[in-house]
C-alpha cells in the first residue's frame, strides 16, 4: 500500500498551506492530488479555540516532569 500517512494541525490555515505545498500528495506517496474536501469539512466543524488551548490541556492532564527528567539526567 502507498503511502505512510499524514500529519495535520487542525486548523484551516494548516490544510490550506498543506494544499498549497501538495503536501497530501507528498506524504501519502501519490501520483495525483487527492480529494481532501472531508478533512477540510472536518477541520471547519472544529471548536474554534485559540492558539494556547491545546498547550494548556496537555499541561493540565500532566504534571511538570522537568524535575524528573533532571534527576534521570544526573544518575
């Protein structure tokens, strides 16, 4: 099967700059442009929250581990 697949921020301005690279095409390893009409129906259905969101979940769900990292680092 061709292709590898491929990553998105969801977010409209990233699938338009994607289309304009002809980044689906690249990363899936096609011959021609494939039709991605649903990813940008998907992408425009989205919450529209701001930049920090998605930061300020990941943060939340998961506790600073910098303190850790160090103390692995030292050993």
């Amino acid at each position: 099967m061709p292709g590898r697949g491929a990553w998105l921020t969801p977010t409209v301005e990233a699938y338009e700059l994607a289309v304009k690279r002809k980044a689906f095409r690249r990363a899936l390893r096609l011959e021609r442009e494939p039709d991605t009409s649903a990813v940008l129906d998907h992408l425009r259905s989205l919450p529209d929250v701001g930049p920090n969101h998605a930061a300020q979940d990941v943060a939340e769900e998961r506790p600073d581990t910098t303190e850790q990292a160090e103390r692995l680092m030292d050993n």
